[in-house]
C-alpha cells in the first residue's frame, strides 16, 4: 500500500473554514457487500447520502437533517439482513442520532440484500448494461438523546447494528438500539441504554416496552 491514486473527488466544501473556527469532517461506508457504493459523508454540520453511479461517480441521494453544531463523527451500522439502514451520528451540539434510511423508488427497498441486488450490482461492470437511476432514498429520524450533556466525539455500531457505543467529553457508555419493528422482547440495558429505554420509550420511539429477564449489556460511568 505504498501508492494511492484518487478515483473519484467529491467538492462539499464551497469555502474554506476560517482558521479561528472549529471543523469537522468524517464519512462511513455502507458495509452491506451487495450495496458498496452508498457512503455518508460530513462536512461540519451537514451530512449527505452518496451513491456510485453507471459511471463511477457518485451522486447525491438524500441529506441527513437536524444537526445544529459540528458533525463529529458518522457510523453506518450493520445491517445484517434487515430491509433498512441504520445511521448514528454524534455531534458537537450533544445529541447522538440515529436514522433510518429506506428507498422510496416504486416501493421497492433498493437498501435490503437480495441476489436480485448483488446481480444489478455486477451488471454496473457492463457497459452495454443500461444506466441505473440514482435511488430516492427516504431519510427519518428515529431518535436523537443528549445522554452526555456535552460534546459527543464518537460513536460506534456492534457487529449486528443492534448495540452503539458514543463517548463524549463527560462518559461513555453501551446503548442498546433495538430493531424499531422487532418482538417486544429485546432489552435495552446499560449505562447509556437504560436512560434511553426511560427517555424514548415514554415516547414510543423504539416502540413497545422491552420484557424483562433479557440479556443486560454492561455500561460504564
């Protein structure tokens, strides 16, 4: 890995940030193997879906909203088999959100893994092969929670999408995001988790409440 050589540039940035002012910058690739061309990029305070087109280049395709301070980091989660995406951001206004993203095109989910997918995804090597439409992704903010009551710095997936870890300037701490139209009996517990069951169950956000004696994830102070 001695040599790099630029494939594609992507200008988000109009104007260079004042050397007095805070910035930010990050992106995370989607890690569905049957969709490697979607990637979420950040530029300050403002977050955007890309996809690859026919060409190589990349398009872009919807905008993740709702952020009032620096964009500090960015985690595509896991999707393992869902019909949907997962997106966490932390940001400097001490919110960690998370979104979910699904296609609006036709009623089809161009986002869920299926053969048809990896097959549509090959034909892009063809030349002969038609170009494909960018997808109309729908973006929704499921929730958002200032745990930290400060600055969030990272934020992280587990390998199944299910768990995110954010650490911020006060702590950090395990959360547990469950699937939003999964079975009532996942748990959300820990350090982080248990204060975002009370806080965004009371509001139905992750839907109905959680059955006890499930499996506690640790938490840290």
């Amino acid at each position: 890995m001695a040599f790099w050589t630029t494939s594609v540039e992507v200008n988000m940035l109009t104007n260079p940030v004042a050397r007095q002012l805070q910035s930010s910058f990050a992106l995370s690739w989607c890690p569905s193997m049957f969709f490697k061309e979607y990637i979420v990029a950040c530029v300050l305070e403002d977050a955007f879906i890309y996809q690859r087109d026919h060409l190589g280049k990349y398009v872009r395709v919807a905008q993740l909203t709702e952020h009032k301070g620096l964009i500090r980091d960015v985690a595509w989660a896991p999707s393992m088999g869902r019909g949907y995406q997962l997106i966490a951001t932390a940001s400097k206004d001490g919110y960690v959100r998370i979104f979910k993203i699904t296609s609006d095109t036709n009623g089809a989910d161009t986002l869920s893994l299926t053969a048809s997918a990896l097959d549509d995804d090959n034909d892009d090597d063809d030349e002969s092969s038609p170009p494909r439409a960018p997808a109309n992704l729908k973006v929704e903010l499921l929730s958002q929670f200032d745990d930290h009551h400060g600055e969030v710095w990272r934020v992280s997936w587990n390998l199944t999408g299910k768990c995110f870890n954010e650490a911020g300037c006060a702590s950090g701490g395990w959360g547990s995001a469950p699937d939003p139209v999964a079975p009532a009996s996942q748990e959300i517990a820990g350090t982080v988790g248990a204060r975002l069951e009370r806080s965004e169950r009371s509001r139905g956000v992750w839907g109905a409440a959680p059955a006890t004696g499930g499996m506690p994830v640790r938490g840290r102070d």
